[in-house]
C-alpha cells in the first residue's frame, strides 16, 4: 500500500540530499587575496579557479565576479582614456 507525500516532506528530502558546498576557512581566503594582488598571477589565477569544476564553487564564483568586475573596469578605462587623448589631441592642434 502506497502513501501520498505531501509536497512539503518531497521538497525537504530533495534538499537533504543535494549536498552544500563546503565552506572556505579564513586562512584559504587570506591565501585567495594575497594571490590577487599579485600582478599577472592574479589573472592566471581567477582564469584557473573559474574554470575548475571541481574546486570549491564559492572560490569560483568569486573568480567570476572579479574577473567580470575587471572586463567592466577595463571598457570603462579604456572609454577615459580614448577621451583623455582626444582631448590632449585638440589642445596640441590649438598651439
């Protein structure tokens, strides 16, 4: 004989099972920042931890949002930039 579930019991034993990422210690992240601060390494670094399917998906959603972070800081900079040297274009033309 075969009982109804309530949706409520299925949904918690789907949530029991799917199992949480394991959390990262203070010491792994202090490894994590140091590792970003360093020029061209930092790079390599979040490029490796985005892509690692295995690693610790907090780690590699933090490499994607950083890495997302730097393409948007990189458009923005290179716009100024391109602005800053038209301007110093139009003042040299001026002398």
């Amino acid at each position: 004989m075969e009982f109804y579930e309530s949706p409520s019991i299925s949904m918690t034993k789907r949530q029991e099972e799917t199992p949480l990422a394991p959390s990262m210690k203070i010491s792994e992240w202090i490894i994590v920042l140091i590792l970003t601060c360093i020029p061209i390494l930092n790079l390599i670094m979040l490029i490796i931890w985005s892509l690692d399917e295995r690693g610790n998906p907090n780690r590699r959603s933090f490499a994607q949002a950083v890495l997302i972070f730097m393409a948007i800081l990189l458009v923005l900079s290179s716009f100024y930039l391109g602005r800053m040297i038209g301007i110093l274009y139009q003042i040299m033309a001026l002398m």
